[in-house]
C-alpha cells in the first residue's frame, strides 16, 4: 500500500514539475521563435519598400539587357562596401548584420537582376535555384532552408528578397540543445526530490502502520491465553453445576471472541506477506476448494456453478490461497441474494483472473470502495452473527497484494462481482 502511495506522489510531483517545465521552456524557445522570424520579416518589408531596381547590378558581365530593365548604375567591385552597390537600407545598423539576396524577374521569366550581398557566401546560380523554388511554391512569405523570404509584384518585374537566418538558425538550434540538456538535468534532480520528499511524507504513516500491524499482532497471541482458560474454567464450572444459560453465554461470547482473535492474527500474516512461498496448482487449487462449499450451497437452497480454466499455475502459499478463495464463497454464501453464484478462473495475459459474483442488493460507489476496510459490514443487522466481523474482506486484500496481486468490487446488472487478479508463475 504504502509503495503504490510513495508511487503516487513521486509521479504526481515529477509530472506537474515537468509539464510546468516543458510549458516554460517550449514557451520560450517558440517565443524566440515567432520574434526572430517577425523580425527577419520586418527587415524584409524595409528592405523591399527601399528597393530600387535602378540600384542593382546586371546578373552576367557582358550580356544585353533584357528588354524593358533599367540601366544599371556602374559598379566597382573593388571599392568601398558602402559606397558601393549596397542596397537599400544597408546603412542603418540593423541591416549591418545581416545579409540580404535579391533576385529580379521581368514579366516575361528573364532574369533582370541578381544581387548576392557582395559576398561569396551564395553564388548568383544559387540564389537563381533558390528563387525558382520559391516562386514555384506561390507563396509571397515564407522560408526556404536557411533563407527567410519575400515576393512582390511590381510594375515591370517581381522581386524576391532573402535574407540569410543562419545565425538565428544556429542560435534556435543552441538554444534547442541548451533547454533538453538542462531539462534532462533537471528531471533527473526532480525525480530524485520527489523520492526523497515521498519517502519524508510516507515514512511516518509507514513506521504508525508497523507499529498497528505489531500490537494487533502482539494483542492476538496474548488474548489467545486468557480465552483458553476462559473456556477451561466454563468447561469445569459446567461439569460441575451442570447446563446454566450463564455459562452458555460465557462460550458464545468466547467462542466469537476466539474466531474474532483468528481472523486477526490471519490478517496479521498476510499482511507482513512474510510466509514461504511454491508452486501452486491454482486451477487445481481452486477445484479442491469448491467441492466441500457445494454442499454448503445446497443446504441453503443455493447452486455454485464454476468455470475453471487449467493449467494455471502461481507462486505463493497454497494455505493463504484457499482462505482468499473460502473468503468469497463465503461471502457470497452469507450475503448473496440470489439462488446462484457464480466462479470462474481464467487466464488474462500474464495473470490469472479469479471472479465470484452473485446477486446482491444496490451497492453505492462509496459501498464499494470501504468493502475492504477493516470491521465494516453493509448489513448492520447481521452484526451480532458469529466468525462475521468485517475483515474477511479485508483478509482477502492483503492475501492477494502479498502475491503481487489485486482484488475489487464491482456491482453490475444487479450482481456484486469480486475480480481478484494474480500473476502467474513465470
């Protein structure tokens, strides 16, 4: 139980902190994101609206104009970047850093001109292949590889302006690589953090459990002596004054106190889950079990009808393994409704799946879920019967979690239904 609860709270803390994480960080980098590509785009629209065809160089040294295109303005290549041939904008300090293309189309597809920065970094026939692409796609904005992009439509020509986003890119990338490396670090410590405040929350409901768990135990084997020579003396009194309904009522109240101390030494042992463990035959196990309960059945004008898959076989003890199944016979025999019971035992993937269900009267959700709470019981009227205390049920869940297993309640379609689940041998 305890475990399932240090789980609980190790997944609830490890998850919120990193979904709150992953929140913060992907908010950022997509943050960083959307404001590096307004601004390329927003150097794009300056750079367009100051763009001037007149301003930029002929693509091929040599060739004749194509028909229609302005006459470009000489260009040394050699001289001064600023003076120069440097497009528009290029002298406010935002365009300093960065390096924009441009490719000019006449209305007929002629390549009027290429303008690549004055830099080697793209060649005038890359730039051609890059602005083709980016034309047959038909989109006016966008990007295209390390190229952020903008088409306009002139009169004379279309224009399409790059700009080079390689260092943004690279700089998203680090950043990237910066947040998962820090993430990953970070999961790691929350992960440890949150074992370490479970086990601090966990651990004194852990050691008062314990130390219920002891006295129960403790006052079992202690209680046991005083009700044995409760019982001799009655047994003596009654030889010697005979039948007296004073006696009668001393062995009754010891006898249920007897089976009261039983069950909860029995739940004391399963509950440590400290008994030694073999191979079980459940299927066989199982059979054995129902044949003595069908005549207990039919005394009270009940049938048991079973369904019992073979060859299933557990690791566990066989002793605990018959007082979990005896637990929900009986059950269903005190408790049930109805004329019939019905058990089965099948294989589920790597487990065996045991199911009691019988008629039963409605059951509310919160019913069922203190169906395994020590000293409870639905009927209050049947309170005072013997060897009936609540913790049957209660047996049977610490019976079945100390095979590794589970136990629940359902009621459905009129019928409490018991499903207990245990894994089988490997």
């Amino acid at each position: 139980m305890f475990r399932k609860t240090k789980r609980r709270i190790v997944f609830t803390v490890v998850f919120s902190l990193i979904a709150l994480m992953i929140v913060t960080l992907t908010t950022i980098y997509v943050s960083n994101h959307i404001a590096l590509d307004r601004e390329n785009s927003k150097m794009l629209r300056m750079y367009t609206e100051r763009f001037s065809l007149e301003d930029q160089p002929f693509p091929t040294d040599g060739e004749q104009m194509p028909k229609g295109a302005p006459e470009p303005k000489p260009v040394d290549k050699n001289g001064p970047f600023e003076e120069q041939n440097d497009g528009p904008g290029r002298k406010e300090p935002e365009f300093r850093l960065s390096t924009f293309y441009s490719v000019v189309y006449g209305e007929s597809g002629d390549v009027l001109s290429v303008n690549n920065g004055n830099n080697e970094l793209q060649s005038e026939e890359s730039l051609l292949e890059i602005a083709s692409s980016i034309l047959k796609e038909g989109k006016k904005s966008g990007k295209s590889g390390n190229m952020a992009y903008l088409v306009e439509k002139r009169d004379g020509y279309t224009l399409v302006a790059m700009i080079d986003s390689t260092i943004n890119d690279n700089n998203q990338n680090r950043l990237f690589r910066q947040m998962l490396t820090i993430g990953s670090a970070a999961t790691v410590i929350l992960i440890l953090l949150s074992v370490f405040i479970a086990r601090r929350i966990v651990s004194p409901l852990e050691e008062n459990d314990r130390r219920q768990k002891r006295f129960v135990s403790d006052a079992g084997h202690e209680l046991k002596t005083p009700l044995a020579v409760i019982s001799a003396n009655s047994e003596l009194l009654r030889r010697e004054t005979g039948q007296n309904e004073w006696l009668d009522n001393i062995d009754y109240e010891t006898t249920r106190m007897s089976d009261l101390v039983r069950q909860l030494l029995n739940l004391s042992r399963a509950e440590r889950g400290d008994t030694p463990r073999e191979t079980v035959d459940f299927t066989r196990l199982v059979q054995g079990e129902v044949l003595p309960f069908e005549s207990l059945f039919f005394e009270k004008g009940k049938q048991l009808e079973s369904a019992l898959e073979p060859d299933l076989f557990l690791e566990g003890d066989p002793n605990q393994l018959r007082q979990l199944l005896s637990i929900l016979l009986d059950n269903a025999l005190s408790h049930g409704t109805g004329s019939r019971v019905e058990l089965s035992l099948k294989r589920e993937r790597t487990c065996a799946a045991l199911t009691v269900s019988n008629d039963a009267e409605e059951m509310s959700g919160e019913t069922l879920s203190r169906l395994f709470d020590r000293f409870y019981r639905v009927d209050e009227a049947r309170s005072g019967s013997v060897a009936h205390y609540g913790l049957g049920l209660s047996i049977a869940q610490a019976i079945a979690e100390a095979h590794g297993g589970s136990i629940r309640a359902d009621y459905k379609d009129g019928k409490a239904v018991f499903t207990v689940v245990l894994p089988l041998r490997k």
